[in-house]
C-alpha cells in the first residue's frame, strides 16, 4: 500500500511542480492552495521514506494511507479539471462548459481548501508514527548461505530431463572461456531445482576441480559472497578484508576448474565487485550459473541472452506425476481411485504447472485420501486457500511469488495490478493495456519518449521479472502484441488489488463490484444497474457479449473515469446517440476505445466535450464515415486512429492538435469540394511519430505537399498503403515525396511498380531500421551500389520479386531478422520462400 500511495504522491507533486513553475492560469488562480498542495505533498512523500516504520505499521497508519489515497484522488480530479481548463484558455477557445461555468472559481477554491486541510490531519497522524529522515539509505543486509544435503532431494523432481542436458551442453562447450549461464523465471517455477541437479549431476562433478552453491537473497553484501565463496572453498576468512579475499580466491583456484551457482540473485547494480570477482576466476573450463526471477540482473552479471534458459511449466503429464508423488505417498505415487484423478486433475488446473503450487496442493491432499468430499472442498474453495494469509496451505506459494511483486519499483506495483481485472487465461493486447496506462496516468512521457515508448518499457519490465507471459511478439525487435499472466500470479495482484481497493472480488475469484471499485470489467453476469454505485470508478472494459442498453443507462455518472474501452462492444444503431450523450458526460475522460463497433456511423458534436481525451481508438469501425470537425478541439490528443474506417474526409484543421503522435487512417484524396484535412497540413503535427496513410485512384499531392513528410523531424514509423491503386500518375507522386530524416521503420503495402519509390534508398533513409514490402509488382529491391543499415526486413506476397541472397547479404550487412512469404524467385535464401519462413542471424 504504502509504495502505491508513494508513487500516486511523486506523480501529483511532479504536476502540480509543473504548473507553478509553468505560471498556468489555474495556478495563479488559486497559487496559495497549489503552493500548500505542494508543501503538503512533499512532506508526505518525506514520512513514506520511513520505509522501516512502514513495514511494521499499526492500523491507525493503514487507515491514514487510505485516507491520503482517497485525498490525493480528489487531488487529482479538481487538478485534472483546472489543466483542462486552462489548456482551453490559453488557445482562446470558446468550447467546452468548464470554461464558462461562472462557479468554477468558487468551487475549485473551496475543494483545494478541503484537500489541504484533510491532508494536514494525515500528515499529523503520520508524523506520529513515522519520521522524515535527512537521508534515505538500506545498509546492506547479510543473507547469505551454502547449500547443506537436505537442500536436495532428486526423488521430488519431474520432467526437468532437457532443461539439464539443454544446459550441461553449454557448460561443456570448448569454444567459451568462463561460461556464464543464467536460469530465469518466475518463482517457484523450478530454477533452483534445475541448478541443484546440475549441481549434483555425476558428469558436472567430474568436469569441475571445484563447486562452490551461494545462496543470495534480495539484500546481500558483495564482501560476504566473497567470504562464502572462500567459505565454501574450505578456508578461513576470519578477519580478511576484500582484497584479500580476492587474492586468496585466486590463489585456490589457481590452474583448477570451477563452478559457482549464484542462486536467487534478485537484482545486479554494482558492477564493480562482480567484476574483481570474475577477474579471479579461473577462464579455462570454469562456469557460473544464476538463477533469477529478474533477467536483467542476469544480463548484468554477464549472460548473454543466448545463455539464458527460460523453464517451462509443466505439462499435464508431468503435473499429474508430480502431484501424485505428494498426493499419494502411501502408494507410491499411485492414485487409488478414478475420483481422487478426476479431482486432482481438475485442481491442477488451478496450478497452471507451477511445480512449487503442485507440490504444496499434493501435501495438502495427502492426509485427505479417504475424504473424496473434501478434495471436492479444497477445488471448489481453491481461491480462497490463496487468500487466507499465513493460515492458508498455499500460502507459502503467495509468499513466494509476492516477493517478486514486492521488488517492483512503485510506480509498476499498480501497473501489474491492472492485470488483476482480465478474466482468466485472457490473452490480453499490449497496446490497450498501455492506453489505460497512459489514460490513467501511471505512464507519462520521460524526456523525448513518448508515454507509449515508455509503457512498452514498463510491460517489458514486467516480462523481464517473470511476472508476465508474452503471448505474441514481433519477431524484428521483439515487441509484445499480446500478453497473459500465470494462474497464480493472478490470485496474488487479486489478491492485492482487493487488498488496496482497487477491485473486489467473489470467494471464486471473479471480480464483482463494489462502492470502492475504481476499475472493473464488465462481464455478462454483472448487472449493468449497479454501475449506478461506482462514482469512484476510473477505468471501465465492457467485455459483455450482450447488447448494452445505454439509452436506459445514460444516466450513470462516472465522473471520475479515465479509461472507457467499448471495443468490439455490441451497440444497437438506435442506441449510438444515447452512447455518445453518455460518453460526453464523462468530463475527465482521457482515453477511449470504440474500435469494432459496427453500429458506428458518425462521430457527432458532442465529442467536443471530451476537453481531457488524449487517445481516440476507432480501429475497425468499417461504417464510420464522417466525424464531426469540432474533433479539432481536443488539444491534448496524442493518439488518433481511424484504421479500416471508410472516411473519405477528415475536418480541416487537425493540424491545430499539437500534441498528436499517431495518426492511422488518414487517407489521401484529391482536393474535395468542401473544406477537409489536406496532407500539407500534416506538417503542423511536429509531434508525430508514427503516420499510417491511404492512397488510391483519386488521391492528389500537389506540388507544394511533396516535402511535407520531411518537415516531420520525430517522425519514427511511416506506412503507406496504396491498395486498389493502379494509377500510375499517383504512384508517380509517391516517387516525388521526400522521406522524414529521423524514419526508422517503413511500411509499403500495395505498391504496383516493378521499382521501388526513388526515396527509398540507403542515403534517404540513413536511420531506417525495418523496411516491410508486401502485395506489389516488385521485380527489384535496389541498384546495390550503396549498403543499408537495415535490421528487420519483411517481403511477403512479392510474386515477381527477383533478389539472390549473397547479393541481399551485401546489399545489408548488419540484417539479423527476415521474414519471407509467398516470394517465389529469391534464390539461395536461408528460409523458405514459398510458405511464411523466418531467419534470424545467429
């Protein structure tokens, strides 16, 4: 809790810092109340650096933190509601209620007054129970051991057979010097268990002079993983200082080969000690191996990621050997009766193949094998054993895991919360995870990276510590497309997200609403009534399969909700009207989804009033043919995308939206008769970095446009799609444009010349990094007299496309990934060209 309330702190004290030192209107306005906010905000961030205080707090401190929880929400809207506003007022415009609300003023000032004054009896009740110190520092604690014979039981391992020779094949591998292995994955998931049978394994020990187990918790001190190496070494380190540790490693060592498994490594930050360490270790024959659920810590040790072994889950068969070795030990590992297997196996279902889940339910069962009954209660209550703290059976499973989720740095602790609200199994889209982010505010921009740039990173993080699955993935650069979570990293942030108010949840663990709830997914078995009790809800995902009456329902008022995804939502055509009567209502909206919903024609007026919207996703709405121009108001959008909408036209003037990153489905049209975005008005978007855009038969670029794409200096991804084009005079005015200077990946669909635009070269497109052709009448790539930068390449359906792959190697030396489909004349290429095929440069 107190980690969350910290970073909701940094992020309202880094805006209101913003707007006093940006002199906003609204500060002016009320500069006292703001100034105060401030002060306020930074003591209170001072006392939650008690950190010590913090992990052993009393009730009263609980329900203060709740309560500064609740404050700074409130915080949050009415500063939400002045940025709005004064946004709106800096640009002259007359849209938007909020600015003509003659009691704003008066409201505003008296609400700050509330927050301030509510905010100064927390910091009292705090200040009792917590200190703010002049400086924050952790000495390092000392937790380290060597393994001792208990430690290893290889009668309790299970299909665990290729992940051993997998690695013992690196560590044998002659062409390495010191081998640095690592083993990442979730906890509980094996990676111990896996070094320990290398560890012990007949072939390992014979390879080896020396094997040396350190166990290494969250907080170590690197001088005594030093004094347990030597420890472990068989010598005495009484009053030895590092150097000489160091020293007399090396000498032990000296002409000897070892191997050191450094076990639970959680996080890698200083260098320097790990490097002297490594310096001493014999290069000849020797071998590290780290286990870690953080795979930046084992990249920091110094594996390379073609040395990290992910374990997998394990698969029925095994689950049920390794649930039976526990379940039924009396036996032998024996099911004694077709129940008891029908039961278990359901329960394993439960546990997703996570060993250490399958071992602690097995136990559990063990002493109930004559009660079928009550292996029927422990599957029917099985959320329940996960929530029951220390008294519950799986509680050593939560415990482990939490430690994982606990390590998370503040500001990704909500971020993996919001996982909490998918059902489960739900494989979930990377990019409508991050736009709740962004919308909610947990992702801001940082320097010259977007908030989307930085969600991805945040996401990545998420994976990189075990945390979160990737479903798919982009095979040039990695990026996730979809995602999931573990069964029982879900019980846990459920189990979390309950305790911190954001949501509730039923004994079966499927999420319900509450009063408290601040974000839900709405489900078929909800009743769409009892939205009408969630005014404190901050981000709504209808995931219903039934119509959703929003002429009944228009009169709900979620006045704090920022996210609203109505993606692939069934609408009736009659109810469009009331759905954007209701949607205009929510004032403090940032993001919206209405992507997929084919009852969609138009985007009316009233979306005017959405004066804090930052991201319109209307992807996929393939009735939509006209959206309403005082779309132009809405200053602060970054994200606009109309991908598969039939727009013809776009309103004039979306050049004034400055903020604007993205833009898909912009389509390029000859001159209408009426006023419409034209594409020299693209050059007012300084900000853009990613622009998907149409031709076809009737587009027009005058002369005046051909540069405007050059004027784009952030400009990072560029596609252009040209289906059912066959004019050649508008192909000719794509070989006139000039290119970004900053475009790093480009995308050309539907492009029926034999040749590739002019632009498209090597010393136009010095940054690009993925080049992506599909659909043409390719027949050649380039004249090959100069060399590209190129990474990524992808060709499909290129029927006529003629390249050998020596002269593509030539052509692009730095390439490392191609994907190839339907290419029927490349030659000599390493992958198939008939069928998608994949290479990757080893």
């Amino acid at each position: 809790m107190s980690l969350i309330v910290e970073a909701m702190v940094q992020t309202l004290t880094e805006q209101v810092f913003t707007a006093l030192m940006n002199q906003a209107e609204f500060a002016l306005d009320f500069s006292g109340q703001f100034e105060q906010l401030k002060t306020g905000l930074d003591l209170t961030k001072a006392l939650l650096s008690d950190t010590e205080s913090l992990n052993h707090k009393n009730n009263t401190i609980k329900t203060a933190l709740f309560d500064l929880r609740e404050v700074i929400y409130k915080a949050d809207d009415v500063l939400t509601d002045c940025l709005v506003r004064d946004e709106y007022r800096k640009e002259g415009s007359c849209s938007g209620s909020l600015l003509h609300d003659p009691f704003f003023l008066h409201r505003t000032g008296k609400k700050l007054k509330d927050i301030n004054l509510r905010m100064k009896e927390i910091e009292k009740t705090l200040g009792r129970f917590l200190r703010a110190p002049d400086s924050i520092h952790r000495e390092d604690a000392y937790q380290v051991r060597v393994m001792v014979s208990q430690d290893w039981n290889p009668t309790e391992i299970i299909g665990l057979d290729n992940d051993v020779e997998k690695i013992k094949g690196w560590i044998f591998d002659t062409s390495k010097v010191l081998h640095h292995v690592g083993i990442v994955g979730m906890g509980g998931l094996g990676k111990t268990t896996i070094a320990q049978k290398i560890f012990h394994d007949l072939e390992v020990v014979g390879h080896f002079h020396k094997l040396i187990w350190v166990c290494v918790s969250q907080s170590f001190s690197a001088e005594r993983i030093m004094r347990s190496i030597l420890e472990g070494l068989g010598e005495n380190v009484s009053g030895a200082g590092v150097t000489q540790i160091l020293s007399r490693i090396q000498q032990v060592l000296k002409d000897k080969s070892c191997l050191i498994v450094m076990d639970d490594v959680w996080n890698h930050t200083d260098v320097d000690w790990w490097t002297n360490l490594c310096s001493v270790i014999p290069k000849q024959s020797s071998c590290i191996i780290v286990t870690t659920r953080n795979e930046e810590a084992a990249i920091g040790m110094g594996v390379e990621s073609s040395r990290i072994h992910r374990p997998k889950t394990l698969n029925d068969e095994e689950s049920w050997c390794l649930f039976s070795k526990f379940a039924f030990p009396t036996s032998k590992g024996l099911c004694p009766e077709d129940r008891l297997e029908k039961l278990g196996k359901e329960l394993l279902k439960k546990c997703g193949g996570l060993p250490l889940a399958i071992k602690t339910i097995g136990s559990l069962l063990a002493s109930k094998i004559d009660y079928p009954s009550q292996w029927t209660r422990v599957l029917e209550s099985f959320h329940s054993l996960t929530t029951e703290g220390k008294t519950s059976s799986l509680s050593s499973v939560m415990a482990c895991l939490r430690l994982s989720y606990d390590e998370l740095p503040p500001g990704l602790k909500q971020c993996l919360l919001c996982f909490s609200i998918y059902p489960e199994d739900y494989e979930i889209h990377a990019d409508q995870l991050i736009y709740w982010w962004i919308g909610e505010g947990l992702v801001q921009s940082k320097g010259s990276r977007t908030a989307v740039e930085v969600g991805y990173e945040y996401l990545t993080v998420l994976i990189s510590r075990c945390l979160v699955e990737i479903v798919q993935r982009r095979g040039f650069d990695g990026r996730v497309y979809k995602c999931k979570i573990h069964d029982m990293v879900r019980e846990l942030i459920i189990l979390i997200a309950e305790e911190e108010e954001f949501c509730g949840f039923d004994e079966r663990g499927r999420q319900e609403l509450t009063a408290k709830t601040r974000w839900l997914c709405f489900i078929d078995e909800m009743d769409e009534k009892s939205l009408k009790r969630s005014s404190k809800l901050r981000a709504l995902l209808l995931m219903s399969s039934r119509g959703f009456d929003f002429e009944r329902n228009s009169g709900f008022l979620l006045r704090s909700l920022r996210m609203l995804d109505l993606s692939n939502c069934t609408v009736d055509e009659h109810c469009v009207e009331d759905l954007f009567s209701w949607i205009s209502s929510l004032k403090r909206l940032a993001s919206l989804n209405l992507s997929g919903i084919q009852a969609l024609k138009e985007v009316p007026s009233s979306i005017h009033k959405l004066l804090n919207l930052q991201l319109l996703l209307l992807t996929g709405c393939s009735n939509l043919v006209k959206i309403h121009p005082s779309i132009t108001n809405l200053k602060k959008l970054i994200i606009l995308d109309l991908g598969g909408c039939p727009i013809q036209y776009l309103p004039q003037g979306l050049g004034r939206l400055s903020y604007l990153q993205e833009l898909s489905g912009f389509k390029v049209v000859s001159q209408p008769r009426k006023p419409s975005f034209r594409l020299l008005e693209i050059r007012e978007l300084i900000n853009l970095r990613v622009l998907r855009i149409h031709v076809s038969s009737t587009t027009v670029i005058a002369d005046n446009e051909l540069d405007v794409l050059s004027q784009l200096r952030r400009l990072n991804v560029l596609a252009i799609d040209a289906e059912d084009c066959r004019n050649n005079n508008v192909l000719e005015m794509l070989e006139g444009l000039t290119p970004p200077p900053s475009l790093q990946e480009l995308y050309l669909r539907n492009y029926k010349k034999e040749t590739l635009p002019n632009w498209v070269n090597p010393g136009q497109l010095s940054r690009l990094q993925y080049l992506c052709i599909e659909n043409g009448d390719l027949v050649k790539l380039g004249s090959g007299q100069t060399t590209w930068n190129l990474e990524g390449l992808c060709l499909k359906y290129l029927m006529r496309l003629e390249v050998d792959w020596k002269d593509l190697e030539k052509d692009m030396p730095v390439l490392h990934y191609m994907e190839i489909s339907h290419c029927y004349n490349l030659t000599d290429f390493p992958c198939s060209v008939m069928e998608p095929g994949v290479w990757r440069k080893h």
